[in-house]
C-alpha cells in the first residue's frame, strides 16, 4: 500500500506542476499621443471657420489635458483670426476626457481677404497624460500651399467596390461616381478617341459594317464570346482599351475625318456593380451582365456624333458632344442617354481608386479589382520605391530620381495590395508628381476595415518639400 | 513557469531514473500471446488470422502500448504503403493507401464507419481517431466493396475497441508530456496528454466504462512567434497549427445467453487556432502609433458517435450482427479580429463551417445455410446522410443561396458466401447492389479465394470492386466571376473502383524450432476508372468543369516477414510500388508508371525480469516521383517528372512496468533521425503563386513520457 501511496503523490506532484502558472507575455504598447488629423488647411477652402481636428492615437483612459502653440505670420490672433477655445499668451488648453478619442479647435476667419503670405501654424506643446509622447501629426498650418498630407480612408463601396474615387492630394479632396453609371468617354484632348468603361469589364470590336441598321443579334452572336473580358484568350486585349492609358491606344480606332472610315461596333456593355455579399475578405464585383449596343462615332467638324441603338434595331439615336477642354473626357451613359459627370476637373484629381481591365500576358484581359490608376491625360506620374533603398519616413525630395517617373496609369495599379492576405505590401511606396508639379510620397495602409471587409483602400501621403 | 529543454531533460532523467531503481525484483509476469490472433473485419464469424479468406493485417494493443501512439496517424505512419503527410495549414492530417489519399479508404470503428465532416467513413482526419479503448486496428488492403460499401477502394481500416474486463473495477489514468521537436514548456508548447479510464462489472452481464482524455498539442513554432508576436515580418502564428483535442467515451456492455448487446458514445471536441501570418499594423498616421491585429481563426469540431449494435445467434445457428448508428460532426467557424496588444478579440462572428450528419444501420446474417461446404451470409447497411458546406468551406457562387446542402441516402443489400471445395481450397463469392438518391443502382462484386498448400504455404487470392462517391467540391462547387468560370457538375457518376491481390504465406521455424517465423509476399493491382477531374470544357470564354475523365492503375509488391526468438521479436517488411495516372483531362500528360520503394522494420525485445520492453521502429520511404504541369523553358506547359526526396521515420521507445503493473512508464525518442521536410519538386504551381519546393512532414527529433497508472480491483 505504501506504494500506492507513493506514487498517489509522485502523481499529484506531476499535476500539480502541470496545472502551475502559466506565464502571458506582454506587448509594449506605442505611447499615448495626441496628433492633429491632418497636416494642413488651405485658407481659400476656409470660409468662416473651419475645425481642427485632434485625434487620439487611443481611447483615453483618464483625464488629463494637452497644449497647443499658435505662431502666426502675416495674421494677428484676434484681429484676423481667433480660435474656440481662446487661446491664452497663444497657447490654447484642451482638455483630454476619459473615454474619449479626439478632440477639435474651431478656427475662425476674422478677415476676409488673408494674404497668400498668411502662415499659422498650430504646434503640440505638451501632453499631459500617463505615458504620453508628441509625435505624428504634431503641428499644423493654415496657409495657401499644397496640402502637405494626411491619411484618407477611401470609399469604394465596400467589397462590391461599386465606386470610382478620384483623389486630388494637393487639394486634401476626394469625389467619387457609381462605376456602373458611365459607358463611353470621348477624349476631350486634342485626338478624337472614344474610351469604354473598363470599370465595369466593357470590350468592344470594330465590325466590317459602315451601316448601324444592318448590325443585327444574329450577325454577331458568334462574336459574343469572344468580346469579352477574361476569356484566356490573349488576343482579346484588342477589345479593351490599353491598360497604359496611352489615349491613341483605345479599342475604338481615333475618329476619322471620313465617315466610310468610321465602323460599327459591336459594344459588350459589361456588368452592373455586384450586390451580393461575398464571404469576408472577398470582393463581388460583378452583378448582372448589362447587355449589348451597336455604335457608331463620327466626326461633326470638332464634335463628336454618337450613333447607338440594341443590336435588333432598325434605327438609331443620335448624340453630338462637344468638346470641354476643362475636362478630360465627356461621359456618356447609354442608361439616361446623356452626358454624366464622372471625373473632376482634369488638373484636380491625382489617382483614382477603380475596378479594372488589365491584361496578363498569355492570358489576355483580366479584370482586377482594388486598383489604382494615375491621371496619365493630366500628365500625373508615379514610381515605386522598394524599402530595401529608401525607408518611407526617411525619404525627402532629394531622394527623388526624376527619370523613375512613368506616365503608365498601371504603376501604382495592383502592385500595392496583395489579395490573397488581403493586406499591403509593406515593402514598397509610391511617389506621385501632381499635374501642378508637386510632389508627393504614398503608403498605403489597408486593403480592408478593422473588419477584413474589402472595399475600404486606406493610404497616407505627404508632401516632398 | 517556462522550463528550458536542459531542464526538462533533468527532470525527465531524474523521474525515469527513480522509476527503474525503485523497482522490485517480482517474477516475470509478462505471458507471451501464444494464442493465435482473432480478427473480426469481414467475417462471418470471429476468426483466426489464419483461416481468413481476407488477408487482415492487424495491429494489436501492445504494439499500440509499446509505441506510446495516441492517435490513428501516429499509428500508422510506420505502416507500409500508408503515407501520413499533416496538412500544416487546416491542422489535419493527410493520407493516403496505395498512393489514393483519403477519400479512397474507409475507417471503421466496430465495423461501423466513422464519420467526419467531409464523409462517411472515408476522407476521415486520422487525428481524430484516438487510441485509448482500442484492442486492435485490423487493416484489409483492397476494394471492400461487398463488405463495406462505396470508398472502400483501397482498402479498409478497422479499429475495434474493448468491450471486456476481467476484473472488477479498473481504474486506468496516464499523463503523457511530449516535446515538439525540441520545443517544450508547460503550456503553450511540446504536447500534453492526460486521460482517465474507469471500467466496471456492474454483475456478472453488464460491463461499463467511462473514459476521458485530453490531448493539448501546443503546435509546431520553429521560428514563429505565436499569437502574441505584433511585427508584420512573416513570423506570427504556427509550422503546425496548435489544436486541443477532448475526448469522452462511455461503453454499456450486456451480455446474456448467446446473445451480447453494447451500447457506445464518443464525443470529441477539437480546438484548432489559426493565427494570422500577417499583422495589420493598423497604422494610424496622424499620431504615428500602431495598434496591430490579426485576422485569427478558431476552428471548433464537434463529433457525436452513437452506436447501438446486437450481436449473437439466431436459433442454433444464424449469427446476426446489427449495428444502429447516429453520428454527426459539426465544424464551427469563428473568425475575430485580435487586437495584439490588448489581448482583445473584437468582431467576432460564429458560423458552420462544414458539417455533416449520418444515421447508419448495418446487419450481417451469417451462417444462413451452414453446411460444411456452403455458408451463406447476407446483410444490409442503410446510410442516410447529410452534409453542409460554408461559402468559406467550398467554393461557392456569393448569388447562390448561401450554402450548400447534399443528402445522400444509401440503401445498399449484399450477400457473400464462403465455398469450402476441399480443405485445401475455398472460395469466397460476394455481391452488393446500393440504391441511392443521387446516383444510378451501383454495383459490388468480390472473390477470394484461399489455397492452403503443402508445408505450411498458403495462397490467397482477393479481386474485389468498389466505388467512390464524388464530393462536394466535385458536385457543387461554382466559382464564376469575370475571370473564372469553373463549375461543379451534380451529373457525376461514382468512380469505379477495382482491385486484385495475391498473398504467398508460410509459416516456418528457424534454428531447430528456435525462430519462430512468418512471411509473406503479395501482389496488388488497384484500378479506379472514371476518375473526376476539373477540365476546361471551354477554351474561350474558359469554362472549367468537373467530369468523369481520369485513370489510375497501380501494381505492387511487398512482403511482410516477422521473426519471434524467445523475448526477442524482429519484423521486416519491404514494398514496391508503380503508379500510373491517365490524364485525360490535361493535353501532353504522361502515364508512365513511376515506382515508389517503402522498407519499414521494427524489433523489440523484452527483459524479462526488468519487466522492460525496448521498441524501436523504422520505416523508409524512398524518393517519389510524380508528374506535374510546368512551363518548359520555351513557356510551353509540360508534364515533368517532380521529385519528393526520400526520407526515414525512426522511433525508439522503452516500456517499464512496476509494482506488479500498477505502474507502467514509456520513455522514447520519435523521429530519431529529426526530418522536418523534404525538398520536393512534385508540385505545380497555383495560378497566382510560385510552387512550393518542400513538404513538411515532421517537426524533428522529440521525446516523450508516459506515466501511466492501472488499479485493478
């Protein structure tokens, strides 16, 4: 029995052991810190007041309070501008309040007409917080300069990505249009070239027929197939408009002066935006399939002459379009039979966050979702600089090699996420030259939400000076 | 506390060390089983190896017991022509019998088919099937398709548990510590095992047991960092995911007259942890902070096994045998976002993740008509079965409905009989017919054949045919967006499986009747037609679809041989085997026969009056070859031939029992020779990635110990 006994203890002993402690390891968290939103305002978007956003790096756990100095050249604090709260000898004292995540300064406009020399600049003093640190966005100015950066969580439309959004980053502003709104885009430039919406997989094929009426469903159902997106047929590229941008590179050959130059096309309209919810971290981009049209373009002295109608019909609308030169392209939507509006002003958007047609070699057009293209007709132009030769926070307008620029609209394009951890690549950034020649570096930070939906592309960007 | 591997060697040491110095000189209680060994698989009653008509590889409890094995896969990694391959990423592990993987066998537990959340008895995780009730596994190499049904191609793994106990009350509790590779501690890493086991005779006729048992795999690191690891440099997570797995078990046995009644339970839960590779920074760039989080994954399985089964005879002598099974599996799905450094988990959202559900019944009539030439024995299994799959499970359309539902309902009948012809030669004819709901009437047929011939030889001959039943992927699945188009096809037919074997046996002694000896060779030759394969059944636009299309054919030879000379017991077994895959469904394929040699040895050797046991197992698996899809340097795709390096498994173990077997110890070296992975070249690459150049197979040299304590009252 003693031995019974023994090794009732001896076994014990071993589960007692087993069940000890069991040590966590912990994480050094990042310091608390109070940072401004963004890095600047423009005066001229300002017209009475504006807030000043403050943010919390996280929830505040206590209260405590933070101090910010005001130094301001050409503008005098009350008599050309003041803040709520006021500030005191030019230092203003927010309060940081326990469950809280950010707090604001409203700025206001006293005078009206403040010089282009204006200059304010907010700065973070100090923090009074537990285990708090100024860094990040620490200071920021009011003035009439580019925008010197910020991080913009774009909106796509979630993982149906129904959205086309069109960032200007000098002018800290986004726009946006329903993918799935626009058909045709005629070239506003100098050459007469028609473009189709690759946003939502449009191709086209020129026919050998000069007469839209002898077009018919059953003289093309053969082709049908074959005007497609994503096919695997690498000679399909020639349905789709190059994935370069290069404007003289379009799947509808430059308008001719001499209508008997002029073909029908046969015009896959692509799909509408999806609207099934995917499995989380996935995109559903395509919804139903939007139909089929006949066109024809011609050229009406300076304007362009839209001929279209479904493919069984004996006759046809027309449409002339003129020219704006203050845009790149004038948008047509076969669904309200009139121009839209698509894109901002040509010189007031940079980069614009898109469903895609690209192609890959040997497999021909592949449509890609979560892309980002340049404004190559407003002469935008991008790199890629790998971490291995610059670090991101390290890297200044010295650094920037002026041959790496590429007009090519695919330079950003799909490089930047990775789809299948549906994360960023953390290895690369991008540097932009804006239409107005400055300068910009970008991250991007996030292909999802906190949730892992897709759809919800977040970047930051900071100006090189 | 967080023991170092220098410490831990310590503490083992030390413990073992006082184990084997405080034994007792006691007489030498080990009684070698003379008796010849009973196998049940495919009988019409229960049978001498010998006598079999089948030939039944069996793997009894001390072997089980002497290699300190746990699991299924464990077990039978050391099996020729089994290969066991974990699947690092879904903490599964892979198999695969005549180099068909899964889907092609079917594991049994009392003749009846476990089930699994992707089938019935085949496609079964070999981690799930633990080995603490166990008497013995019997293995049938072969189409089963009479005995056991459609996806017995290749063969069948049978595991029949213990229902008895000569003793009153038997209270039965291991622990088990092992190191993962030369990973340990407490907690969160090496493997830690417990288990309770308590047996009673409530009287003479009712026999229960309760049994409960634990087995927390803390996963395999390397150079990963875990959950709590907040860089984005690649490292979070596991090699092999961490996953806990519990296990309860309740037999009632009641036993009266001719006939016995039992009644089982088994309810397993399993834990799988997936922590996300990569961590979302989740920068915020205004205050230039972090807060990192990981897409994590825990998996939640849930199978319940009720199993009712009546054994017993029927007037003087029709043996019935009539089981009655509801199982069901569950696989939960819960995705979270974890905050790293806060240890907080938010957005958490809970779904099924595949599942599936079965009510099997199965009788044999045995002994219908019994004369000494004719036995007749008929039977019956009924499956009705039904299964679910997640969008995130399989691939399906996001417009379809958002799940996918199969039911499947088998009613199958059979009917074998055993030809005595001479005492030298019987035969064995059988045939099954199952109707289902899915598929046409399909077809069963078998025969074995049994020539004892002069001097102890004995020829068996087995040709047999079973089907396997397409899956879910192959029927339902539908991936269509603006870039694929690959479909399921719900109008596949089974495939058709076909099989022969020939086994030369001899039983013979050696050095004046010292050596006690058996050998046997055998011949295979397996072919499943009809095999399903995705195939472009439109270049432009491509559409991809499941058919009817493949071929495989394979021949083999191998030879078991085991050796008894006194405590000392050697066996030697060696296989070579040729596979041919057609692939109609690829241009250019190749369908030459690539060979595979396999060698797997194990001695053992008992110390009579030490009461100790050394074990030592090796197998070998030679360099594989396989065909796969490349691009040559022209960019042409061609079929070349891939390699999968050679390598070894070899186990050491030492088994100690003391105070009369109240005490029992393992220690033992797995993996002596430390493989981790093979380089391989037998892989293609995805669409969107490069191919993998090696396969992990292992997590190195580890130790392990095994305390168990028996009380038999």
């Amino acid at each position: 029995m003693m031995k019974i006994k023994h090794t009732i203890i001896l076994f014990s002993a071993f589960i007692i052991l087993f069940n000890s402690c069991s040590e966590d390891e912990i994480l050094i968290s990042d310091p608390f810190v109070v940072a401004f939103e963004s890095l600047s305002k423009n005066l001229m978007d300002i017209e009475n007041e504006t807030s000043i956003d403050l943010v919390y790096s996280e929830m505040a756990l206590e209260n405590g309070s933070v101090s910010i100095q005001i130094k301001s050249e050409n503008a005098i604090y009350g008599q050309d501008f003041k803040t709520v709260p006021e500030a005191i000898g030019n230092i203003i004292t927010l309060p940081i309040l326990n469950g809280e995540l950010q707090n604001a300064i409203t700025f206001l406009k006293l005078n009206a007409n403040l010089f282009e020399t204006t200059n304010i600049e907010f700065g973070i003093t100090s923090i009074d917080y537990i285990n708090s640190n100024i860094q990040g966005y620490s200071n920021f100015l009011i003035n009439s300069s580019a925008a010197r950066g910020t991080s913009i969580q774009v909106e796509v439309g979630g993982p149906n990505q129904g959205n086309q959004v069109f960032v200007d980053l000098s002018m800290q502003t986004t726009s946006f249009a329903k993918r799935d709104s626009w058909d045709l885009g005629f070239y506003n430039g100098n050459d007469f070239r028609v473009a189709i919406n690759g946003s939502i997989y449009m191709a086209t094929k020129a026919l050998d027929v000069y007469n839209i009426n002898e077009v018919t469903e059953t003289s093309v159902e053969s082709l049908k197939t074959e005007v497609a997106v994503g096919t695997f047929n690498p000679d399909n590229v020639a349905y789709i408009d190059a994935p370069n941008g290069n404007i003289l590179e379009t799947a509808i050959a430059e308008i001719s002066d001499n209508d008997n130059e002029n073909p029908v096309y046969l015009v896959n309209l692509g799909y509408e935006v999806g609207t099934s919810t995917p499995t989380i971290g996935s995109a559903a981009i395509a919804g139903n399939h939007r139909g089929w049209k006949k066109i024809r373009i011609l050229k009406d002295g300076d304007n362009y002459v839209l001929q279209y109608a479904n493919l069984d019909d004996t006759t046809y609308q027309e449409k002339t379009i003129t020219k704006n030169t203050n845009y790149n392209f004038n948008h047509f939507s076969f669904n309200s039979n009139s121009l839209v509006n698509i894109e901002p002003e040509k010189e007031k958007w940079d980069i614009s966050f898109t469903v895609f047609t690209n192609f890959i070699d040997g497999a021909g057009s592949y449509g890609f979702s979560d892309y980002v293209t340049q404004n190559r007709k407003a002469n935008t132009q991008t790199y890629q600089v790998d971490t291995s030769a610059f670090d991101y926070d390290d890297f200044s307008l010295d650094n920037v090699n002026a041959s790496n620029f590429s007009l090519d609209q695919t330079t950003i394009g799909s490089n930047w996420r990775d789809v299948f951890s549906r994360s960023t690549f953390s290895d690369r950034f991008y540097i932009l030259k804006d239409p107005n020649g400055n300068i910009y570096k970008i991250k991007f930070l996030a292909i999802t939400n906190d949730n892992g939906e897709r759809g919800y592309p977040e970047f930051e960007y900071k100006l090189l000076q | 506390m967080i023991l170092n591997k220098n410490y831990f060697f310590i503490y083992f040491s030390i413990l073992f060390s006082c184990l084997i110095f405080s034994q007792e000189t006691t007489k030498d209680s080990l009684t070698v089983e003379r008796l010849e060994q009973v196998i049940i698989t495919g009988q019409y009653n229960l049978q001498s190896v010998n006598k079999s008509v089948f030939e039944v590889k069996v793997i009894n409890r001390k072997e089980i017991e002497n290699r300190a094995v746990n699991n299924l896969a464990d077990l039978l990694n050391q099996s020729l022509n089994i290969n066991i391959t974990p699947n690092t990423s879904t903490g599964k592990s892979g198999v695969s019998l005549f180099g068909l993987d899964a889907q092609y066998f079917k594991i049994l537990i009392d003749n009846i088919p476990v089930i699994n959340e992707e089938g019935v008895g085949n496609n079964v995780d070999l981690t799930l099937i633990n080995l603490d009730d166990v008497q013995q596994i019997e293995i049938i190499e072969g189409a089963m398709g009479v005995q056991y049904g459609a996806n017995a191609i290749s063969g069948v793994i049978n595991i029949i548990t213990k229902k008895s106990s000569k003793y009153k009350t038997q209270i039965n509790a291991f622990v088990q510590e092992e190191t993962v590779g030369t990973e340990y501690e407490w907690f969160d890493k090496g493997r830690h095992i417990q288990s309770l086991k308590v047996g009673h005779n409530f009287t003479n006729e009712i026999y229960g047991t309760v049994s409960y048992l634990r087995n927390d795999f803390a996963g395999f690191w390397d150079n990963k960092q875990g959950k709590v690891y907040d860089i984005d440099d690649g490292l979070r997570g596991h090699v092999w995911l961490p996953k806990a797995q519990q296990n309860i078990k309740i037999l009632l046995n009641h036993k009266k007259g001719k006939h016995n009644v039992f009644y089982k339970f088994d309810y397993l839960n399993e834990r799988i942890n997936r922590y996300d590779t990569i961590v979302d920074l989740n920068h915020n760039s205004s205050t230039d902070t972090n807060d990192p989080l990981g897409s994590d994954r825990l998996f939640k399985n849930n199978r319940f096994i009720h199993h009712l089964n009546a054994t017993g005879y029927l007037g003087v002598q029709v043996r019935y045998n009539v089981s009655a099974s509801y199982q069901e599996q569950t696989k939960d799905l819960e995705t979270y976002t974890y905050r790293i450094r806060k240890d907080e988990k938010t957005n958490i959202e809970e779904s099924e993740y595949l599942s599936r559900r079965a009510f099997l019944s199965r009788g044999t009539f045995s002994n219908l008509i019994y004369t000494n030439k004719f036995n007749l024995q008929a039977g019956y299994e009924l499956t009705n079965e039904s299964g679910f799959g997640s969008p995130l499970a399989i691939t399906v359309s996001p417009d379809d409905e958002n799940t996918v539902k199969q039911r499947l309902d088998s009613y199958d009948v059979f009917a074998s009989s055993e030809i005595t012809i001479s005492d030298k030669l019987s035969l064995r004819p059988g045939v099954r017919v199952s109707f289902t709901n899915l598929f046409e009437n399909q077809y069963a047929f078998s025969l074995s054949s049994k020539f004892n011939l002069k001097n102890n030889w004995q020829l068996k001959g087995v040709v047999g045919s079973a089907n396997r039943t397409p899956n879910y992927n192959e029927l339902y699945s539908r991936l269509v967006d603006i870039n694929h188009n690959v479909q399921g096809n719900p109008n596949l037919n089974p495939e058709q499986g076909f099989s022969a074997f020939v086994h030369l046996k001899k039983k013979y002694t050696l050095a004046n009747d010292k050596i006690k000896a058996k050998s046997r060779i055998s011949g295979s030759y397996i072919n499943v037609k009809n095999r399903i394969e995705l195939i472009i059944v439109n270049i432009s636009p491509r559409e991809d679809k499941y058919n009817n299309i493949d071929t495989y054919k394979s021949f083999g030879v191998f030879s078991e041989n085991a050796f008894q000379y006194n405590q000392f017991r050697f066996q030697l077994g060696a296989s070579l085997l040729g596979i041919s895959k057609v692939l109609n469904s690829e241009t250019n394929s190749e369908d030459d026969f690539l060979l595979n040699f396999q060698l797997n040895s194990n001695i053992n050797y008992t110390i009579p009056n030490w009461n100790t046991t050394f074990a030592l197992n090796f197998k070998h698996v030679g360099k594989e070859q396989q065909f796969v899809q490349k691009t040559n340097e022209e960019g042409n795709q061609e079929f070349q031939r891939g390699v999968t390096d050679a390598f070894s498994w070899f186990d050491l173990t030492l088994r100690k029992t003391f105070l009369d077997k109240r005490i029992e110890t393992s220690i033992g070296i797995r993996n002596l020779l430390d493989v981790t992975s093979v380089n391989t070249t037998a892989f293609s690459g995805g669409a969107h990635n490069g191919p993998p150049t090696n396969l992990l197979l292992g997590y190195g040299r580890s130790y392990f110990l095994k305390l168990t304590y028996n009380l038999n009252l």
